[in-house]
C-alpha cells in the first residue's frame, strides 16, 4: 500500500511530503519531478505568485545513487516567496483574515477550529499544497512508466468555452497540450478560452472549467467489484476530488452518458485473435467496468470552479465584529484550469500505481516484472 | 473512525455485513432499515427480481434491547431466490457465462481473477449487493437523526428526461419525490420518464438518469482541508462512485459551475446577527468549501450510466472459444436510478455519520450530545 | 490487504466474520475449519460451555465450488447455547451484572459506554469471540499452505509448571502438543500441568500460562524496517495481544536474551554453498530481524494471565448501588491455555498471510505462485 | 486518526516527520520537544556518535504563533555527522557492506530489496531513525499534558542486573530515573549496571534489557475490547515492538502474573465512595483490562536485545562472494536501554494521544476540553 501526507503552509518555508511504500530500485528522475512542477506553474491566466517561484525539488531521504531503497522518499520544495515573509512569520506577525472569502475555506475552517482570523486556514488551504502532490505524483509516473503507463492531461473547456477534442490517441493529444499554454489541444478553442481568460481579469472575475486526465497502457484488473471501497473508479474519484476547486469527476462522459439509452454506451467487443483479447471501436466507459481498469485508457473527467479570489468584491461578514464587510483582494490568479490538470495527472497516476503495487506485490522494480 | 464490509453473492443464501464503530446507546429502528430496503426495490422499471425480493433485515449482533451496545453489528439480508439457486449452488452447478457483457464488470473480472467463467464475478459484482449497503445506510441515518441531520433524494434525470426540481426546502421535495414511482419531485418530467422508460423497454434497451442525495443540518466543519484524503467532498465522492453504475459525482452543479464566472458562482455570506452566525442566499457550493462542511445542506448529484443488461444483445466474444458471439440476456431491469438514489442516500449518510463520530468523539450517543 | 471483522455476542444467536482480501482460487477445506475450530474448544481444564458447543463453521459467502472467487467470505458460527438464552435474549430480559469483575473487561466497558449493567460488556468481551478468529486464521492457514508455510503451536507453561521443550523440529513438537490435552510437548510437565489445573479447581481459582507460536517455511523479507508500522514483529505483537488474556508477547525468547551479552543471543551465519543461501545453528532472534523474516521459524511467545472468573469470589463494588460486594461466578474454565494457544496460531498465520498477499501481490493463487 | 510517517537515512542529511491530525490550538513547546531529544542521546553505554549529534528540531509546517493550526505538523532533525558523509553520498560513493551482521536487518533487507549490499538497509534500519519519533511522542506528550495525562519510563534491568524498582508513585520513580545516567531509579543496582557495561565493552560485547514504560492519568475507556484491533495493549504492544532491537512487550508483569492463580493476579476493586469511583490497591493488569484503560497507569515492560554490532567479530557470509566472513565493527554504543526508554514514553503517549483524539473528538484542544 502506497502511503503519502504533505505538510507545509502557503507562506511558510517550505512544502514537504513523505511517500511511503515504493519499491526499491526504482531510479528517480529529478529532473521529471522538476518539469512537472514546471508545468503545474505555467498556464496563461496565472497570477503573479508564479513569477516568484520556481519550484525545485530537494530529495532528503528514501534514495541512495539515484535510485529507491524501499525506504519512504522525504521531498522538499522550498517556496522562495518565505524570503519575504520569514520576519513576519517568526513575529507571529502574519495579516489576519477575518472576513471569510466565498468559495474558500475560510469560514468553515475558522468554525471548524475555533478560529477569528483565517490565516491559518488559508496558509494550509492555499493550492500551493498541490506542488508537492504533483512531486509525489511525478514519482508515480516514473514507476507507472516502468511498466507502460503513462498518464497525461488536456484542458476541455474554460469558462464555458469547450474545445472540440480531435480524434486522436491520447500521447498526440498530450503533444498538443503540452504546446498549448491553455493546455488545450483544440487550437480554436484555445484562442477562445484565453479572451475568456482576458475579460475575465478585465472584469475582475475568475473562470473555472473542465479537464481530462487520462491514462494509457494500465493493465486489465486494477481495483476490483468486491468491496465498495476497492473500486478503481472510487478512488480515483477521491483523488480527484480532492484537488482543491474541483468539485465534479467522471469516469468517461459519464454525465453524457446518463441522458443516452444503454445500446449507444456501452463498449462492444471485438475479436484481437488470440481467445482472451479482445478489443473495443469505443471507449465511453472511461476505461473502468465494474470498478476495475478494462484495458482501455482510463479517462478521469473534472469540473473545476471559478478561483474564489476575485478583485470585484462579494459580499461577506467581519466574524471578529459581526459586520457585513466585502472581501478583500488577495494576489490569486484568473484562472487555474491548465495547473489543475497536471496536478489531476499526478492524482491518478497515484492511484494507478498504488493499485499496481498491490496487484503484482513485489518489493522492488525487478521483483515487480517477474 | 467507522467501518463496513459486506459480503454475499446475488444468488447466494444471503447477504452479510458487518458495521464497526457506531456508538452505544443508539436505538436501532429495524422497520426503518426495512423500509429502506423496500424503497430500494421500488422504482418505475424494475425487473422480475424485485416482485421475488422482499428484503427484511435481521440483526444477528451488536444490539441488546434494541440498542447498540458499542458491539459491531452484524445485518443479514436473506435472498428469497436462494429457493430456487440452493440445489444449483450446492451441486456447483451454475449457469456458466463465458461471453463478457459490455458495461459488466464481466470481462475485467475474468482477466483479474483468471476465470474463464464470468460467473463469480457477477455473482458479487451484481447491484443486489447494495442492499446490504442500504441498510448500512439506515443505520447511519438513525445516527444522524439524533443530531439533526436528514438525508434524502430525489431523482433529477432519466433517459434524458430532465426534471425541473422545484424551488423548495429539501424535505419538501423528498416529500414529493417518496411519492412518485420515479422519485422525480417534478410530476411533468415524471410522466416525461416514465415514457421513456417504457419505451426503452420496448426496444429491448436500458437508460440510466442523474439522481441528486442532499443532507440537511450537518454542523460546519466536517472533514477537513488539511490532507487531502480527509477532504468531505473527496470522501463523498468515492462513496457514491463506488455504486455499481455510477460513473458521475457532483458536489452541486459543478460542471454548471465550471462554465460560470466566480461572481457568479460562489455563495455571498449574509449577517444573521450573532457574530458566527452567517446565513447565505445561495448553494451552489453544494454545502462544502474547502473540503469542510460550511452549514449549508450538502448536495451530492450522481450520473448513472444505463443498465448494461439489455435485451437486445451487444457484440461480444466467448473467452472460453475465442470466437464471436452476441451478449445473453440476463434477467434485469430496464432502469434503476430510482434505486439507486436510495443507495445513494446510503453511501452519503455513511460519510456523513463517519465525520460527524470522528468530530464529536464519544463512545456513547449520550456522550456525543455532551 | 487482508482484513476481517467479527461480531456476534457469547450468548446471541451466532458468530460472524467477514474476510476480505483472499485472492480467488483457494480451496476452502471446510473440514479444515472445522477442526481447528475442535481443537480451540479442547483442552484439559476448560468448564461446561464447551461441552455444549460444537463448533462448525458454515460459508455464507465468497465460495463457489469450493472454492474462493476472490470476493469477500462470510463465515457465521453458530451458537448452540442460543438455544437456552433465545427467549430471555428477545424479551431483553438478561441476567444484569453491575458488579464488575477485577481483570475483565466488565468495569472499562461500563465507563467507556456509559452503562450500569456489564451484560453488553461481557457479552462481547468474552473469549467465545475467538472462535471466529479461529476460522479466519484457518483460512489463513490454508493460503499458506499453498506457500510452503505451516502455523502450529505449543503449551510451554501452566500456573508455573514450565515444560522442558525437547529439542526436536516444529512439526513434531506440533504432533506431540495434538497428542496432549495440555497441548504441551514434554509429558512430564503435562502431568504437573494436569495437576495445578486440578488444584486450582479444586481450590476456586484459575491458572494462565504460556503459549508458543512457530511458523516454518515463511520466505524471507516478509515485514519491513522501512516504517514503524511495517514491522512484522510489532505486526505480530498487536495481533497477538489483541487475544483476549494475553497479556504479554516475544519474539523468541526475549526477555531472557535480554540478560545475555550479543555474542551469545545474534545468530551467527553459516554458508550453504550458494552465494544467497545461509544458514543459521540457533534462532534466538525468533525468525525475525529488522521487522523482517529472516527465513527461520517465526517464534511468537505469549503469556496469558489467568482466568479472571474464579469460584472464590473477589473484592469489587456494585457499580449500581455503590456498595461493596463480592464477584459472581460465571460459568467459566479453570484454564484456558491451550485453547488459546490455537488462537494464538490463527492470528499469527492472518499477520503472515497478509505480508504474502503484500509480497506476492497476485489476485489469485495461481498468480501469486508465478 | 493521528498518523506519522518518518523519513531519513543515518547518514543522510536529515530525518524528518509528518504528523498528521493533532488538534488546533495546541502550545508546540520546541524546548521540550529537544528535552526529550536530549534525553534520547544521552545514557551510559552511548557510542562515539553521540557525542557527535545534538539534536534539535526545526518546524517547517503545522504551526503559527507556537501553536498548532490542525494543520498536519512537519519536522526536521539535522544529521550533523551528514558534514562528514555529504560529499560520499553526492558521488554515491557510501561505504559497501556485503557481510551480513547477525541481529541486524542487513540479511533479511538485502533478500527482500534484492540488493548485494546492504547500505540502503542499515542507512534506514538504524536506530537514528527513532529520533523522529522521539519527536512525535513529545508532541503527544505536550497534548496528553493538556488533559492530565504524563508518561515517562525507567530502566529496570542492563545485562541482567534487575533493579529493585522502589514503592514509590511513577513520577517519583521517573524523577530518580532522570537523575541517572542508565535510568534506573535503584541506585545498588545502577552501580551493577554500569560495571556490566564497562565489562562488556571491555569485552568487545554489548548488553541489552528491560524498560518499562508508564501512564498515569488516562482516562478510562480508551480503547475497545469490540474488535480485535481496536484493544489498546494491542495497538501499545505493535507501537513498543516496532522500536528497533525491542522483541518482548508485556503489559503489566505479564510473564510473572502467567505463573501466579487468579485470586492473586486479578486487582480487587475497592470503593472510594461516590457510586462509580472505584479504586485498586494493586495494578498487576497494569492498567488494562478487555484492551481498555481501567483507571490506574498504564504500565508497559519492554525486553531489548543487545545491541547487534559487536565489537567481537561473529561469524557471517559476504554475499557478495558466498565466502565465510566475520562481521566487521561498525561505529556503535555498548548499551542503549535507556535510550530506547525514552524511544518506548513515545511510542506509548503516541498510542494515548491517539486513543485520546478518538474518545474526545473535537478539532481543537478547548473543543476537546469541553
């Protein structure tokens, strides 16, 4: 069983994870991890915290000459913007927060721990946690590659722009994406989303959207039908959802799905040759029948929302007074869709692999492919 | 920290489960779980089974006088077709199935387990399992009974069918949905779907709909935003994904959200006078900011993909020969998202019973109310 | 992962368990169950109820053709002395016992539930739970088997009369423990354990004593040094601890290497000729180093306190009125080490065949011995 | 649910820890934290690294203004020896070991990970790894503080010289431990037992013994006697087995009370007046009876073994070569009992304040308290 538990505030000294349960021999690509911290900072519509860090990865245990021990990896991303806030934060001088912005944690998490100020809660709240999800998830896909899995994302839609996705395999549209500084491999559509994106900062607002992650080459029978909480598609969809601003995860078109009769959804078999393989002309079960992998790519869904920091005010209470009061700006970006993405890859490339431990067992890279 | 397993084949002498954690001192109603089990089997298009299945629960642990005594429970749900399986069973004679359905869990399982017989697999991955959830469920929702908090649902779309859910409290549209065959609280959309329904039957197809699960009264801060794996909203989501065809969570309209401007979407807060007491005009957070519960009804909407049973039988391949072959009708229903909302109340309940024992602490209800 | 509840009270209708995680493909040998569940009852010493009951176990589920498919078993135990306590037991008419017990868990429980009658406490507090544990470690068993691993156990000591443990192999020390109702290997020390289980009889009192897991055949590397909870000694010492009177737990003999200088407890290494094959001339580390099996037996030492129930009645309070007064006897056994001997060898064979499932990974038999 | 997971290799940079799920509100007192680190390091009998290390710890996550936010808590402790192995460790130049050392998990790491070196196995089997967790038990001890809750030990025995423990209450016992430099509150005793370690280091050999562990102040009722894994002895006994080079646990005097019959093992209960205030002249359940807390100390015994490394070559096998070799001395103590004590408070107060978080819930220290 993979284990991982981040720890680290927004504005502290640094963000660190420690994965536990990855198999020995494994060589650790520093550099990966660095690119996809690279990739979750990029994304037009970005705010200004992005052009303070660029985020590295230090690795403080768990490998010895580049490789995995069995021994639990501890990772370190250092936030350089600290430099500005280090007096402030050993003062315990840090700005108070005591008008709960919509849409944030901030009123629930004050309740929730007896709070009047919510810098506490936005310090942890921040998605600036997601960096070093996506170190751990980096990790995954290093050890998912090993055996053929690789994962990647395209954005589908911004602020109510949806991009025609081309029919093509995912790696072509992960090639388009990846060129794309909206991540979206629709070309069209991408001028679409980043005037979407300039009236939205214009109007002082924020757009959310959609994005797919999906994940090739993942062998047949990863989770299982057995127990409600070994469902591949479960935990997939509580790992997605997980990403602060997601809200909404399907397995496939799954919405899309709902609305059509059961002759037009489901994936029909076809003969390869050979008695037990089998292939299919399509894929709208998002890769997952009767909660484990089919063989098919595996196709996670996500509806992010719109940042709920927005420069035009909305309208709030003073919990320190009990005051209508209207909240106040804090640096944000405009929109986060093209960041989210890849931290969705790193989620699912988490669960794949967590599930691929327990399938083949092994304690390193070589028992593993036995 | 709450825990179930369940056990049990659909056509086995029974179903079994097994609930961990639920305080002492908790009056268990047992007509209230069979009345759960009953509103599982209802619905408009429900196949033969359910006029053979009357399911009644009976508890074999975990309650003295009628109360749980800290004790696990353990709940039997006798299948009455068991009747007709028993000699079949005993002999290992069962209907083999080498011909994988689309949309099953057949041919994944096959592969996982190494069979070239579908059988186990759809002995265990069948809906009839939900039932022992369901009356996990009822449990739960007795829990939460005792601090407020009520769970319902409502059906919202079939076949494509969308309903106009009317602009009422919750248990004003539970009410209205307990009393239609489609538990639909919009009676035009109800006919609407019924239609559909019939006419899906006709053609020998299946549909599946969206159904929406909504609690009322949950405290703020349940679940939290500090791990990921402890975020509400991501628990949600793989409860009521890990139900046999859902294959779509929302917490609110979330792809609807996803396309909207942030000024538009988050919830403004509004003065209630007390200091932390804040009331707001809206939710279309569906109840939960940063991974916490923040007062408002919490609002989980599930896609539900159509049956995968159909009469008219899908391209397949036998694994045992290798040559092509079409699907066998097994007796099924035609649409069962009017049931599975009611496992869908279920699998939020559960969740919600879980934080609320973690947040309250206690052995006891008495000394949780403390 | 493997995992399993039980539930069901000493005086209700039945025990069930529900285990989950068996790959598919193992023969279930009811028999096999049936036979250990024997031997937990056996032993000299032991009072009435075990004349009364004879445990059979019958398969609720996860079982097709004798076989397991890999979904979860449920195994229920029946109670024959529900027979006599069915009506009382229905009409929640109970034996009240609100004078707590010294060393049960009688005063605890009532405290920790809120309770002034320890009928709930006792209830499933008693040692008829073990019986359930009993059948999963059967299943256990039969997994390793499949593995080369065999599980038995010895009596080394009752009320002070210690055996002199000849030196001989696992197995045959097991064959001689079956042929001893004291399950105690040297027969000499039998005859005085025969004779302190009569005295204390005879005397209203009770006796415990010390009981010997082995393991032979467990491959090395099962367990890890990498995290704290990995361990497979502390793994062990949990499981084994969790048996209700066992009180203490070794690794070998630890408390007396405690005493020794290293060079007489570390064992040394021998060659076997090729590069990775050792051996060992003692095994004073019990099979287990750095949390690790080390390839020799895993030895797992237990001591269980004595009965808490005596004839001759103990100090306490009558927790109802505040009074003082005097423990009633419950109908119990004088001793109860050899049973519980069985149920030592149940939990250690759970802990090793979950670390094989881990190791192996595999979601059948046949795939793990690949 | 509290979690930890540490990181860190001996002779890497640093070792560090998340803690995850202690309460908001909580005073971080890093004096104390570095106290009990302090106290680890110290004991007679320590190595030449001691007096290399001082450990102290750095927060890099979890706490604003000295206190704890509910945010999960994120620890560093410097290796300072790391200046001496930096630059080895860049060029992956670390010192080879291939000669397995009895007692150590370098055999069983090396089959396990697949390696001919057993580098990567010791750099994280080494007991340096229990500084982490010495800081993880102080953070447990600050939060059972909050609730009258102290845990300390005292060495009972080194080599086989067994301490007289004096009649006095634990925090006396604890005070004469502090003052000695082996942790034993019998100062005859203590003379023996610094004699024996100055023997044995004479000797080239090295000593192992017993600690015992207490608790006063628990409450009662932490813990369950319901299900297997949740007894307190069980999770106390997996928590102080899981210290490296610990092998036995007792609760208690378990081994002792094992010899003893009932009427004089089973602590009477004595009346102090108000109807559920009981009390106990002696405590030979030491504090546990069903699994749960009974209201007296909650009393642990843990049996060392010597410390592995040995001066005095045993014998062995390289694997590199299958060729007979002896051990080669690697730096080390002669004696860490009383280190590992200070190893066994955490781990126990981990246990408690685990326990504790359940039984009260709450997400603050004041929610905790009410």
């Amino acid at each position: 069983m993979l284990r991982f538990l981040t720890a680290g505030e927004s504005h502290g000294p640094c963000l660190t994870v420690i994965v536990e349960g990855l198999p020995a021999g494994l060589a650790v690509d520093v550099e990966a991890i660095d690119r996809d911290l690279a990739r979750r900072q990029g994304g037009y519509g970005r705010g200004g915290r992005m052009k303070i860090e660029r985020d590295k990865v230090d690795i403080l245990g768990g490998v010895l000459c580049d490789k995995t021990t069995g021994a639990p990896l501890s990772l370190r991303i250092e936030n350089r913007d600290w430099a500005n806030w280090r007096q402030r934060w050993a003062a315990g001088d840090l700005p108070r927060l005591s008008v709960p912005r919509p849409g944030h944690a901030d009123y629930a998490g004050m309740v929730k721990y007896g709070l009047d100020d919510a810098r506490p809660i936005l310090e942890r709240a921040s998605a600036r946690e997601t960096a070093a999800r996506v170190a751990v998830g980096a990790l995954a896909k290093l050890l998912l590659a090993e055996f053929g899995v690789a994962v990647g994302s395209v954005v589908a839609e911004i602020g109510g722009v949806a991009a025609q996705v081309p029919d093509l395999a995912w790696p072509e549209l992960w090639a388009l994406a990846e060129a794309s500084d909206v991540r979206c491999p629709d070309e069209a559509a991408a001028i679409g989303m980043r005037q979407a994106i300039d009236a939205a900062r214009e109007a002082g607002d924020s757009l959310g959207g959609v994005f797919v992650v999906a994940a090739t080459g993942a062998p047949v029978g990863l989770g299982s039908h057995v127990q409600w909480d070994r469902r591949l598609d479960a935990r997939l969809a509580q790992a997605v959802m997980s990403i602060p601003a997601v809200k909404g995860v399907e397995i496939g078109p799954a919405f899309e799905n709902a609305r059509r009769p059961g002759t037009q959804v489901h994936d029909e078999f076809e003969r390869v040759g050979a008695t037990r393989r089998v292939a299919r002309a399509s894929n709208r079960a998002g890769g997952i029948e009767g909660g484990m992998t089919n063989g098919e790519p595996v196709v996670v869904r996500a509806a992010m929302k719109p940042i709920p920091t927005t420069v035009t005010p909305l309208r709030s209470v003073d919990l320190a007074t009990g005051e209508e009061a209207a909240t106040q700006y804090q640096r944000s970006d405009v929109c986060a869709v093209p960041a989210a993405s890849v931290v969705g890859e790193a989620m699912v490339a988490w669960v794949l692999a967590d599930a691929l431990v327990e399938k083949l067992g092994g304690d390193s890279v070589e028992e593993m492919k036995r």
